[in-house]
C-alpha cells in the first residue's frame, strides 16, 4: 500500500529499514521523548524492531515519505497505539531530515495520517504529543486540527522536567454505525487494500 501526497509518496516499513531508522532517530533524538533523549542502542532498537514486526497486523505502521518521482528518503511518520475497542490511535514518530525541512512536507505528512485514520479506517480520535519547546511541530498539529487537551511530565534529571503536551483530535465525521477498517499494511495488502475505498491511497 502506498499513501500519495502532492509531493510525497509514504511507504510501510520494512526490515530493509531498520538500521537506517535507528541512525535517523538517534541523529534527532532530542526531540522524542520516549527513550528520554537518550541514544537508541542496537539493543533497544532490535527490540523495539522485532515487537513492532510481530505486533498485531493493523496496530502500529510506521512510513517513511519518499518525494514523489524520486528515490530521496526524506523522514518518517506512524499510526500506532491503534485501538480497536477505542477507535483511537497516535500520531508520531515525525521526522523530516533537515535537509528537506521547510519545505510544508512535514504537514502534507500529518494531514495524509489524519485522513487515512480518520476517512479510511474510521477511527474516532487521534493524539498526538509534542514537547512544549517544540513549537514548530505543535503549529504543524494545530494545522492539521490538533487541539490541546493536557500535558504530562517527564523526569529529565533529578531535578529538572520536561513538558509534554497533549494534544488531540475527534473526527468530524464519526458515525458508529459505520464499521472500522483494519487492515495489514504490508506489500500484500496491495491485493485487497483500500484502493476502492480512498483516492489518496494507492
Ligand atoms: C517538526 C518537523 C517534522 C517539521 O518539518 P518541516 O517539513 O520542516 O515542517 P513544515 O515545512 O511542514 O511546516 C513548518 C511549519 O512550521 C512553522 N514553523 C517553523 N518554525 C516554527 C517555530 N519555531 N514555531 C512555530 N512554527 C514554526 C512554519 O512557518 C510552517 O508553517 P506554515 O506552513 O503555516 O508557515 C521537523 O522540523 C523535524 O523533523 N524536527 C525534528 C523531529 C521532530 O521535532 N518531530 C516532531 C516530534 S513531536
């Protein structure tokens, strides 16, 4: 399955990826929040690798966001925590290198997220956090039609915090009635994906 946007083209993840991921998420590492800022070791990231690769189809997917016509690798996105009872899911792991910053690809990206959760699987709510420092990604949620709703702490030393802030999003077009779309995101779910069902997604 492939998501298209006007510039991009977002791809699933795949084992090919895995070091690269893990090279990128430590050269920004700063900006999240789960390992607390911390190098990723190969450890971890195997670990991190092989739960994600034996998660239930259709509850964590992870993209990276190639430009359209070209093979250039530009960041990441995911839909992951996708909970099926809840129809809710989260937004994260957002990164555009720095190279191809400043282009609008990082909100052609979130849109694109918003709009499979949302329009093709159905999902009645998003979350998304971002550290409060971090004003550029939360202008880009905001964008998208994010909305505050909290914010949480994360010991940074012995002494110092860091804030994070929640923010969140309820699909305008929720009806109950209609049933979700879960589906595996891998190559195979080509054969039986959503094309029919989206015009985005290839
Ligand atoms: C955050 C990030 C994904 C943004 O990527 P990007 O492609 O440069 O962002 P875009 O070009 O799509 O959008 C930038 C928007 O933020 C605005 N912006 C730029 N700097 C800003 C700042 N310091 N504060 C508020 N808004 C800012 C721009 O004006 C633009 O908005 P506009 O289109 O309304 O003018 C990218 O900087 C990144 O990967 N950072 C490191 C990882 C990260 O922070 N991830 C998010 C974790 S929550």
């Amino acid at each position: 399955m492939k998501i298209i946007t006007e510039h991009l083209w977002l791809r699933p993840i795949n084992d090919s990826d895995k070091d690269k991921l893990k090279k990128w998420r430590n050269s920004y590492k700063e900006y999240f929040f789960s390992d607390d800022g911390k190098e990723i070791s190969d450890e971890k990231h195997n670990r991190w690798f092989k739960r994600y690769t034996s998660l239930p189809p259709g509850t964590d997917q992870m993209f990276i966001a190639i430009k359209v016509g070209t093979t250039e690798e530009i960041g990441t996105i995911a839909l992951y925590d996708i909970n099926i009872d809840e129809r809710m899911a989260v937004l994260g792991r957002v990164l555009i290198l720095q190279q191809y910053q400043g282009h609008n690809y990082a909100q052609e990206m979130v849109n694109a997220i918003r709009d499979l959760a949302f329009n093709t699987m159905r999902l009645h709510r998003l979350i998304v956090e971002a550290d409060l420092m971090n004003t550029k990604a939360q202008h880009i949620y905001f964008t998208s039609g994010f909305k505050t709703i909290g914010q949480r702490f994360i010991p940074a030393t012995k002494y110092l915090f860091r804030i994070v802030i929640i923010l969140e999003m309820l699909n305008p077009d929720h009806d109950l009635r209609k049933p979700l779309r879960i589906e595996s995101y891998d190559e195979d779910s080509d054969k039986h994906g959503y094309e029919s069902q989206c015009d985005n997604i290839k």
